[in-house]
C-alpha cells in the first residue's frame, strides 16, 4: 500500500491552545485530519526536530568558537563569560528538548528499542567511564560493584545506556559530597536488578507515583534548586516498558535512594 505524501503543517501560535501538550496534539491532529493523526504526530515531530535542532547547533557550535577564540582574541573578558553562558545554556536547552523527543517517541512508538541478549558489565563500565567526570567535580565517587563478565541480559542497547545516564546523573546530583554512588548487580532466578544506590535526602516513598510522571520534581529544597525538568525517571520508566524490562524505586528519605533496572534474565 502506498502512504499519502503528508505537508508540513502550519500552525499558527494562536492555534496551539497555550502550548500545553493536549493542545499541541489537537492542532496536530487538526492539521492532518483525524484519519492519520499518529502519521501526522510523527510527520510534526520530524520537522519540530529539525527546526529546533539546527538553530541549537548553530549557537553551540559558534560559541564553542567564541569561548576558545579559534579566530583570535575576543578582547574584554567579559565576552568569553557570555560566550560560555550561551555555549551551556544552548546545551541544557539541546538537552532537555532531546528528553521531550524521546518521552514523545516511546510513549507513541512501539518499535522505538530492539532488546537483545548481551553481556551486561560491558554497558555499565561505559556509563561509569561517561560519568566520572561530573561525579569528580562535585567530590562523589561511583562504586562499581560487578565483575562477572558472562552475566547477559535482555535490553536494547541505546536504552539500557540512556537509563543509567540518567540514573547516574540523579544520583551523583543527590549524593553528599565526599560520598559514593554504589552500582550492583544482583541475580534474582529469571531477572538481573541493576541497583543504583545514593545516599542522602530522598522522597518519601508515597511521592515516587508521581516522580515517575513527566514534569515532575520532588518537593525537598535539593530538588527545587537542582537543574532539570523532571523527565528523568519518566524516560527510564517509559525505556525499561520498551524493553520488556521494569524500574523500581526504593526510597528511605532519611537513609537514601535506590534505583533499579530489573531485565529478565530467562530467556
């Protein structure tokens, strides 16, 4: 069967109901009639990704060339400050609109990740090895606890890697200076429980429903001044569905938090 070529839609602001995401679906769905609204969603989300994507890019990659005055001296100091402040600020923004695309993608994408059999220890010194750096500059340490080099479990790749970066990144911004992030690794008969463990506040457990929703942040002051959107464990809970994994979270608010990815192992 031959698709109908789909037209980029225009939306007009004022047909985008505020910009709340009901909304945004509505004008979509508007747009492309309501005969192909998942055609016309990912057909929106394409262009949204190029449009957005390929600005962010620019103004990265300018003031990367800036900041490190590849040209030659700026002059006044004051211009690499701000160089740098637009370098970051591009970073966060490029980062946290990739979130919303993968959030869109799984929620509305079945075939988003392909879980396969694969040796897990591989996966988790690559994540320790990406988030080393962040960990040494706020004075945390990541205790990885696993050598069995045999050990395999059912994921996908790309998603077992965005789970733990995210899992990491969370907890080494929660954990007191002068701590450690401990990752182990425990056989339960048919499943493998990747357990992140970080010690400090945490949210009381009768929170953690709603943390797991996108947008979410804790009520503690540490979560209120900490930089993000709260789509974190969204994209983890959304991932480890994807993957026919699951995510569970322990919490003692006075003790600290634990994080688990548990994969099945029985295959």
């Amino acid at each position: 069967m031959t698709l109908p070529q789909l037209k980029t839609p225009v939306l007009h602001s004022a047909e985008i109901e505020g910009g709340s995401r009901a909304g945004i679906e509505a004008s979509v769905a508007a747009a492309y009639g309501a005969a192909e609204p998942e055609m016309g969603k990912r057909a929106f989300m394409r262009m949204v990704s190029h449009e957005l994507r390929t600005p962010l890019n620019s103004i990265i990659g300018f003031s990367e060339v800036l900041t490190h005055e590849l040209y030659g001296p700026i002059g006044a100091p004051q211009y690499l400050e701000y160089a740098g402040i637009i370098r970051d600020s591009g970073k966060k923004l490029l980062s946290l609109f990739n979130d919303v695309l993968e959030i869109v993608r799984l929620e509305n994408e079945s075939d988003v990740l392909t879980p396969e059999v694969e040796p897990i220890l591989p996966h988790l010194e690559d994540a320790v090895r990406r988030q080393r750096k962040r960990a040494q500059a706020k004075s945390v340490t990541l205790d990885l606890r696993f050598d069995d080099e045999d050990l395999c479990a059912l994921f996908d790749a790309r998603g077992l890697a965005n789970c733990l970066d995210h899992l990491l990144i969370n907890a080494i911004d929660f954990t007191p200076e002068g701590h450690a992030v401990e990752l182990t690794v425990e056989v339960y008969g048919e499943r493998v429980d990747i357990r992140l463990f970080n010690p400090g506040k945490a949210p009381a457990p009768e929170d953690l429903p709603r943390l797991m929703r996108p947008f979410e942040q804790g009520a503690t002051e540490a979560s209120r001044t900490r930089d993000g959107a709260g789509l974190g464990w969204a994209i983890v809970r959304l991932s480890c569905k994807a993957m026919g994994a699951a995510f569970v979270v322990e919490s003692e608010p006075d003790t600290g938090l634990t994080a688990i990815l548990r994969l099945k192992s029985d295959f």
